[in-house]
C-alpha cells in the first residue's frame, strides 16, 4: 500500500515536472519568436525597405541559432535545478534515514539483555 502511495506520488511529481519544463520552453520559443519580429522590424525600419530574400534567408539563419542558444541556456537551467532538487531529496532522505536509524538504536538499547540458557 505504502509503496503504491509512493508510486502515485512519483508519478505525479513527474509529470508536474514535464509540465513545467514544457511550459518554461514554450516561454523560451515565444520570447525568441518575439524577438526575431522585432529585429526584423528594425532592419526594414533601419534600411526603409523591405528585406531581400538572400537577407531574409540570413535573418532566419541568425534567428535560428539565437533560439538554439536560449533553447540551450534554459536546459542548463532545467538540469541545474533537477540537479539541485535532488540534491535536497537525497539530503533530507539520509536525514531521515539517519533520524530512524538513532531511533531503533535507542529502542535496541531500551530492551531488556537477551537469556542465554
């Protein structure tokens, strides 16, 4: 029962992370989307005309590699802070761990010497 408690739980903390992680690359996506119009914007603001296609091609380019180098930032971030949950997961595990090991000692010392017959 416990152990099936335990499994629902992981289960649902896994996919509140998926979640979270989808939600947090999806912001990425849109930001670099943003951006890319905007400059785009500039450019043609800037040159009073309208991009040519060798210079939409290299605008698309440029764009691209900015997203691959949010995209690649903002997994780093992901790994470091699963990295960092379980880190504290581990921690306050042994912690627990420990706290239930100190106990049973403590009942092992409270039990009465065992009879050798």
């Amino acid at each position: 029962m416990e152990l099936e408690q335990w499994q629902r739980d992981f289960d649902r903390r896994v996919e509140e992370g998926r979640c979270e992680i989808r939600e947090r690359i999806e912001r990425v996506e849109q930001r670099c989307k943003e951006a890319e119009e905007a400059r785009r914007r500039e450019w043609e603001e800037l040159k009073g005309r309208v991009m040519t296609a060798q210079e939409k091609q290299e605008h698309r380019s440029d764009g691209f590699l900015r997203l691959l180098a949010a995209m690649t930032n903002e997994y780093i971030r992901i790994a470091r802070s699963i990295g960092e949950d379980m880190k504290r997961e581990f921690a306050e595990s042994r912690a627990e761990s420990r706290a239930q090991s100190e106990a049973l000692m403590r009942m092992f010392d409270r039990l009465p010497p065992l009879e050798n017959d």
